[in-house]
C-alpha cells in the first residue's frame, strides 16, 4: 500500500522528473576571490600534467584537531543479518594533528604527527621530507596559503634548501591539492568507525594506515581535468552567481 500524496507534490515530482532536476540532492561551492587564481591554477595543475624531469610533486597538508573518540557503550560488530552499530554519543580524549606529503608518482605519503599546527610544525616536517626522498631529485611542493608556510624561518630555511621549490593552490580552492584525497581515505578507512581510547591509541590508528597504505594501497595519482575546463567551469559558476542574485 502506497503513501497518500496530494496533486501538488505529484505535480512536483513529474516536473522534477521530467526537467532531469535532483531536489533531494545539494552540493557546496565557493568562488575564490585569489587575484591570481588562475595562474595558480594553471601552475598546480600543469605539475599533475606534466611532471618534471628529475623532480618529485609533493602535494603537502596539514589535518588538525583529528579527535580520539570513544563511544559511551561497546560497539556491536558487523555480523550476519546485522549492520554494524555504535552509539550516537561518544566521549573525547584529546585531539592530535597530521602533516602528509602525498607523492603523486607512485601515491606514497610521508607522515609526521604533531600535537599543534604552527609554523614551527611544518618546519620540522620539512627536514623530515628531505631525509625521506632521494637526494638527487628537486622537489616541487604544493601548498594551501596557510600563513605557517609562509614565516620568515620557513623562508631561510628554503633559501639554504634549494631543491625545494613551493607552489600555492588558490585560495577557498583546497580541492586542487591532492593530498586532500587521501586525507578522505584516511578518514574513511581508519578514522570514522575507529574507537580511541587515547590520543597514543588514535596515533598508532594513523601510523598504521600510513604504512599499510604505503606497503599494500599507493598508487600514482592521475589528475584529468584541464586547467583551461576548469576555468571554463569557474566562469559559469560565476555567471550562475550574477544571474541569480
């Protein structure tokens, strides 16, 4: 026995229907407001495109206050004839930060966790994604506009590391760094059915993703979207902006 409905929301759903609409779908955007967007965009993409010789593209982020979370009663396992459940309700013990260095020629990350997020973080990984990738190689960063990436010391310290060299998404425009993407991995995979009992409990989770993933699931990243549809993409997005204002 079907639900009563009204003539109104039949009418609703045969125009829907008929016009390829999606109400019950939404997605976000943001237009970035960076001046050289464009540039940025054409520079980024062209190192996914079109890597450079004898040079690694690091796509490097930082995810912050990564929350060890425990639930307030024992979860119930995934059985037959049983989805796995766990309570709406959870208690927190602490958080703990990420530094990644994602390699888009053969998916490996380099990891660093932290306790804070500050410049003083990210110029301690640097060492570390030098000590980790062949000396011979330059290496070619991309990096949101964070200001940590940006201080005086991290500047001094690239000036006396040459082989560093650091390219800036837009900003609003996190989705061109693919780091982001495993990110998300990691999020699925290992953080959001995980139970911590402690910030040590949560950092071992992500060490041990990091090794598996690098031993078992990396793989070369493939970008494949133009940097000229891209723009053709942000222009109509705009369009769409002015003409529903």
């Amino acid at each position: 026995m079907g639900y009563p409905t009204d003539g109104g929301t039949c009418r609703r759903d045969l125009l829907a229907s008929t016009a390829d609409l999606k109400p019950h779908r939404l997605e976000t955007f943001k237009i970035s407001n960076d001046p050289d967007f464009a540039e940025k965009v054409f520079d980024v993409v062209g190192l996914y495109l079109n890597p450079l010789d004898n040079a690694l593209v690091l796509s490097v982020d930082e995810k912050t206050q990564i929350q060890a979370l425990d639930r307030t009663q024992t979860k119930l396992q995934l059985r037959p004839g049983q989805i796995e459940r766990h309570t709406h309700d959870y208690k927190r013990h602490g958080t703990t930060s990420l530094y990644a260095a994602f390699n888009i020629l053969n998916g490996e990350v380099i990891g660093r966790i932290t306790q804070r997020h500050r410049a003083k973080e990210f110029l301690d990984f640097l060492p570390q994604i030098d000590r980790e990738t062949p000396k011979e190689q330059d290496l070619h960063l991309i990096l949101d506009n964070s200001s940590t990436h940006k201080t005086p010391k991290v500047k001094a310290w690239l000036e006396k590391h040459p082989r560093f060299k650091l390219h800036f998404t837009p900003t609003s425009a996190s989705w061109l760094n693919a780091v982001e993407g495993w990110f998300g991995q990691l999020e699925r995979r290992a953080l959001y059915r995980g139970v911590f009992t402690s910030v040590g409990d949560l950092k071992t989770a992500i060490r041990r993703f990091i090794k598996v993933h690098n031993e078992k699931l990396a793989k070369p990243f493939r970008w494949h979207k133009s940097a000229e549809s891209i723009m053709t993409s942000v222009t109509r997005t705009k369009l769409s902006v002015i003409d529903n204002k």
